[in-house]
C-alpha cells in the first residue's frame, strides 16, 4: 500500500510496513503471527527425500521391512523404489501416504496391490501389508512373473 504524505510543502511516498498488527483474529492471532505460522508450515512440509531404508527385497511371505522412521513421523508419507529383481533398472515408485494409517483396515488381511514392470515387458504385481513401523510381504510376491521386481529403496516424501 503506498500514501502520498506532506512533508515540509512536498509530497513524499510513504510505504507502511504493516498495518495487520493491529488486526487480531478470533483466537487472538495477530495476522503477522498467522503468516509466520504458515510460512514455519510450508517451510516445514518440503520434500526431503530422506532415504529410510535401502536393500534388494522380493518381499515375499516372510519379509518384513523396517523403514528408519514410522510412516505417521513423516512429512507426507513412504515413497517406495522397486526395480528389477536382477538388476538396477526398470525403476518405478510408488506413494504410501499417511492417510492410509487412518483407514479401518484389517492389517493382517487387508493389503496394498503395487503394480511394477521389469525388461521384457513384464508386468509384476506386489502384495504388501504396510503399518506404522514395517512393510511386509506376501508369498505371490515371489512367484512367476511377480518375481522379476523388488523394492530397492523406501524414502521419506
């Protein structure tokens, strides 16, 4: 907001730093203090991309995966790097966000299909249970073409 003053017969810009110091909301914030509060929270919520965990898994029936940090300490969520089983390629991601801890699951039947893909057109499918602290799992992860990929990498998103 700019103001034209009078100073001495001359006009003069005169640019107030803030008047939203004055103003309080309901819950006796003042609006500088809201902004803070905001910018603390989108400065906060960056992607870091910390790497929690990092192997070659087919996550079969008895695999059981724990990440460095629990899924509900993370910013957003897992995300999860698998590639082909034999070789470091044919990558592909996949996102397990914080919500899916809020959803009524049966952890012990209730699971994630993940599809992957691997060289020679491939189409792999993983099964996998993923509660707070662990990923874990199914024995039809290791059989035919669901094989030919694996989880390499889980990182904080």
């Amino acid at each position: 907001m700019q103001i034209n003053y009078k100073i001495n017969g001359e006009f003069q810009k005169l640019y107030p730093k803030t008047l939203s110091g004055n103003v309080t909301f309901n819950n006796g914030q003042t609006i500088e203090e809201w902004k803070q509060e905001i910018d603390d929270i989108i400065n906060k919520k960056e992607d870091k991309f910390e790497e929690l965990w990092s192997g070659r898994d087919n996550l079969t029936g008895d695999s059981i995966i724990r990440p460095s940090k629990r899924l509900s300490e993370c910013n957003n969520g897992w995300l999860l790097v698998f590639t082909n089983s034999k070789t470091l390629n044919n990558f592909n991601y996949y996102y397990v966000p914080k919500i899916h801890l809020k959803l009524p699951l049966n952890i012990k039947n209730d699971g994630i299909k993940v599809l992957t893909g691997s060289v020679g057109g491939v189409i792999a499918s993983k099964y996998i249970f993923v509660e707070d602290d662990t990923i874990r799992g199914h024995s039809v992860n290791g059989n035919g073409d669901n094989a030919e990929s694996g989880l390499h990498k889980v990182f904080e998103y």
